[in-house]
C-alpha cells in the first residue's frame, strides 16, 4: 500500500473519531428536563401533613384508572403502528428486482 493511501486512511479514522466523540459529548451535555413534584401525604393517626420533593423523569398528576387505561390504549396504538412500520421494513428489504427488458 502506498504512503498516501495510508495517510488517507488515518486522517479517515482521526475525522471518524473525533465525529464520534463530538455526537457523545453532545449527546451528553443535551438538557435533560426533570419534572419537579410536591405531594402532600396526610398521615391518619395525625392532622399533620408531609410535603416531600424529589425529581423525578414524568409527572403523576392524575393516576386514576380511566387515565391509565387511557396511557395503556396510547401506547398500544404506538406499538401497534411500529408493528406496520417494521413490517413495510420487512417487506421493503424483501422486494425482488423486477427483471428489465432489454430494447
């Protein structure tokens, strides 16, 4: 192999490097948005009420059954939509070449 070539090819690896080290730092410095919750939990033995607070990635602010019932019917359309998307995929990968005539 000749010199240039392989001056190409480590300046290719040194570029492939760096790329990959400026998507990770970039990927590690992209804000991450926490959702700060206060509850009020009422003791039964006592009229005293704890607040706490604590960060957390999602907010609870209604967990009724219907509202989970509801996430649960959102997620299964999404799950249902990328079983369609995975199997146009699958199709896609699968086509054959449709056979050319020749003129």
């Amino acid at each position: 192999m000749s010199k240039a070539k392989i001056y190409w090819i480590v300046i290719i690896i040194i570029l492939l490097v760096l790329a990959i080290w400026w998507w990770s730092s970039a990927m590690n410095n992209s804000s991450i948005t926490t959702v700060t919750s206060t509850s009020t939990i009422s003791n039964p033995s006592s009229t005293n009420a704890t607040t706490s607070s604590y960060n957390s990635g999602i907010s609870a602010t209604d967990t009724s059954n219907a509202s989970l019932n509801q996430d649960l019917s959102t997620i299964d359309s999404q799950m249902n939509g990328l079983n369609s998307d995975s199997a146009s995929v699958n199709q896609g990968l699968n086509d054959q070449p449709i056979p050319q005539s020749q003129q």
